[in-house]
C-alpha cells in the first residue's frame, strides 16, 4: 500500500524468558514455600496461645466495667500437659492487680492464685477447637464467668468473650496481640 512503511518489530527477549531471572525467581519462590511449610509445621505442634499478649483496647468492649490502662497476658508451656497464665492489669490510677493458674484442658478445677486472699476461685478449661478454648471461672464453688478464648489463623491476635452469667455485669470482649 502506498504510503505504509512496512516495520519489522525486532525480536527481544522478556524478563520471563531471561534463564537468569527464571532461576532467581524458582529460588525466591522454593525459599519461600520451605519458610511456608516450616512455620506451619512449627505451628501445628505448638499451643497458640503460648506466649505474651497485650490488650487492644480500641478493639476491646469492657461492657459496664471500668476500663483498665493495660492488661497483660501471659501463657506458658510446662510440657507436661499442663500450662500457667498470668494476667496483670494495671488500672487507670496505676494500682496493679492480677491472676495466675496452673491447668490443663482436662476440665477440672484449678485454684486461681490473686492479690485478692479473700477470694477463693477456681477456673477449668476445655479445649474445643486448635485455637479456641472454654473456660469456667468459679468463685466461693459458685459460677462467676464464662468465657471462651480464640486465636487467629495468623497466630497475632487472641480474642476472649466473657459472660457473667450471676451478676448484673455485662459481657465482655477483650481483644490481645501477641507481643513480639
């Protein structure tokens, strides 16, 4: 046709065809689905909640209850099925207080250990799911709270729902991140 030139498109070659990025990148994505798999075998085998936990606390719903400046939850691991939490809140005018127990999922009570001598709770677990956990708190044989305890897929975030089934107290729930 008179007019048109004809242009002939060169060959080249792309990124994708380039042996070096095509080796680079296989590198990139084996590493990164031996990481992949490491971590979730790791993760199979270990309790979720293991470990530190701080609260959230625009992500938290005290209901009627006063808010807190801080809580802090800590979960350890005795290797004998059996595992101790730790909780110190600290309160808006600085004073501390806490709990701590040792227990298992067995469902049987267990002596919860406070700053309060007067009180005498027991609290019991029962595992329910990989992540997710129930749990009775008993005060004076009497039940105080129902709650259950959940951890994301991801690990990072532990959520913890609580009804006060004797009392005019509200439901709560409290939302924690791992700490690193």
């Amino acid at each position: 046709m008179p007019g048109k030139r004809n242009m002939a498109v060169p060959e080249c070659q792309t990124l994708v065809e380039s042996p070096a990025i095509i080796k680079t990148i296989s590198a990139i994505l084996s590493l990164s689905l031996l990481t992949l798999i490491s971590t979730s075998t790791l993760a199979q085998g270990a309790n979720p909640f293991i470990g530190t936990w701080d609260i959230d606390l625009r992500k938290s719903d005290f209901g009627n209850a006063t808010v807190p400046a801080n809580i802090s939850r800590t979960y350890f691991d005795h290797h004998d099925g059996t595992y101790t939490y730790m909780v110190i809140t600290t309160a808006q005018d600085g004073s501390l207080s806490g709990t701590t127990a040792r227990y298992s999922y067995s469902g049987e009570r267990y002596p919860i250990a406070g700053f309060n001598p007067d009180q005498r709770a027991t609290i019991s677990y029962r595992k329910v799911g990989e992540t997710t956990v129930e749990y009775i708190v008993y005060l004076n044989g009497e039940v105080q709270q129902i709650g259950a305890k959940v951890v994301t897929p991801n690990y990072l975030e532990l959520s913890i729902v609580i009804q006060f089934p004797n009392s005019a107290q509200e439901d709560q729930v409290l939302v924690f991140n791992r700490r690193n």
